[in-house]
C-alpha cells in the first residue's frame, strides 16, 4: 500500500530571526526540529546575517517551532524573531534547506 498522503496544512508563517544565527549550525538545527515536528518548509541563511524560515503546518506545532527558534542551537544568539502569518501554500511534502 502507498503511504497515506500528508494532510494539508492549515497555517503558515515567514520567520526572520537575527542575530549571531550564521555559521552556527542555525539552518541544520532549525531542519532536524521541523522534521521532528512534522512541518514543512524552508530553511535558508540571507546576505545580510539574518535566517530566513517558511513554516507549514499545525497551528501549535508552528507556535512550538517559534519558541524554539527564538533559543536556536548551541553557540547561536538570537536577538529577535519576526513572524509573519500566511496561507499556506501546500506545496511541500518535506522541510528543506535551500540556498
């Protein structure tokens, strides 16, 4: 049997968290904790120093995944998280680092 298809997420949210965030291991640590939590997404480092983060999923999961950006990995300082609300899009089956 095919496995059951991803059901649909019912929100979506822009992130940009600054700081001391690039060359810490921010974008492979903010993938493992998606994953675990079952979103999906992007994840990618801006010219400027900043990261940049699309969430798709569960209102609560997505909330979570906030909270746990605004701490970040080991070695990283983060300064402030900017979340912007969307519709999503449904377009993902999986979290990514893109470039």
């Amino acid at each position: 049997m095919p496995p059951e298809p991803r059901p649909r997420p019912t929100h979506a949210c822009h992130v940009l968290v600054r700081g001391d965030v690039q060359g810490v291991g921010f974008r492979y640590f903010t993938q493992r904790q998606a994953a675990r939590m079952n979103l999906v997404g992007w994840v990618r480092n801006l010219p400027d120093g900043d990261v940049e983060v699309y969430l798709e999923g569960e209102e609560d999961d997505i909330r979570r995944m906030i909270q746990i950006l605004s701490r970040g990995p080991d070695y990283a300082r983060v300064d402030e998280v900017k979340e912007t609300w969307r519709t999503p899009s449904g377009s993902f089956s999986d979290f990514r680092i893109t470039y």
